[in-house]
C-alpha cells in the first residue's frame, strides 16, 4: 500500500535519520503531518499546536526546523508522527544520539503516549532506555529473534547478556 494509505489506516512511523523539512518552522514540520488526516489548514494549525506542546517544543514553533539539534529534531520527527493521529505508531531509533537529559525526555515524552493509550512499537539499541520503557522486548542478533519476553526475562538471558548488556548491566540501574 502506498504511505498514505498506511497511515489513512491509523499506522505511522519515525525514521532514524531525521529529515525535517529544514527550511519550514517546527509548527509548519508537525503541520503537514496534521494535513494528512484533515482538510482544514486552520484544523491542521491547531492540531499541530497542540502536538508542538505535546512533544515540549512550543519554545521553537517558530524556529526553522534545521536549526535545532539533533535531540529536538528527534523530538520534531515523533510529533509529525503524532500530528498524523496514529493508533499505532512505529519508532525507529528515537533515542539514538540523545544526551542522558534528552533521552530521559524522550522516554517521559513515550511514556506519556503509551498511557494515553497510543500503540507503540519501538525499534532501539539503547537497551538501558528499553529496559525501563518496555514491557515486552523482542531481542534480535543478527536478524534472528534470540529472546522474547519482560526486561526482567531479558535481562537474565545468557544469549541477550552476551550480545548486547555485557556482564555490568544490572536491571535495577536501567
């Protein structure tokens, strides 16, 4: 199906690499996610204000999108997504490249969608970020699926240590 037609269907993803729409404001960025789903420019205006709040960047609505840094570009490709209105939303890499103050953020900003109810599937080598965020994790090496289940279920596979968490991982520090 084509893009549009997945995310008619309530499905959208972020990307890993960041592209905003580098000379457009961050509110005009999470507009034309917002224009997917609704016909009104002054609708979609408004929608993307609030998702701009949502995602804490109503201090550079106004700011050209290439400007910011990669911690709120992040920030900027999670709310387009949002501004489509998702009943599922896929997220690739978002924390990759964030400071500790940015991914604590990023994880606040998930958190905050996942208990209003938003599906999320998230695609992530951070494991430490995983760990505290998930409540079921896929774990895949290679392209094989060597674990499935809880962080803590995870956290204790040999195969999962040996690949990815390395002997000092303890669970409680994630």
């Amino acid at each position: 199906m084509p893009a549009h037609q997945i995310c008619a269907l309530g499905l959208c993803r972020t990307f890993q690499i960041v592209k905003p729409f580098g000379n457009l404001s961050v509110e005009d960025n999470v507009m034309i996610g917002a224009l997917t789903r609704l016909t009104s420019v002054s609708a979609a205006r408004e929608e993307a204000r609030r998702v701009t709040a949502l995602c804490r960047l109503e201090p550079f609505a106004a700011s050209a999108a290439r400007s910011l840094p990669i911690g709120l570009r992040k920030r900027l490709e999670v709310a387009r997504a949002l501004a489509t209105k998702p009943r599922l939303l896929l997220l690739d890499e978002v924390m990759a490249g964030l400071n500790a103050t940015e991914l604590g953020e990023m994880i606040s900003l998930i958190r905050s969608l996942h208990a209003e109810g938003l599906g999320l599937i998230v695609i992530e080598h951070i494991m430490a970020a995983m760990m505290r965020l998930a409540q079921r994790i896929v774990v895949l090496h290679h392209g094989e699926k060597i674990a499935e289940g809880t962080p803590e279920f995870i956290a204790a596979d040999r195969r999962v240590v040996d690949a990815y968490l390395g002997e000092e991982f303890v669970l409680a520090d994630a």
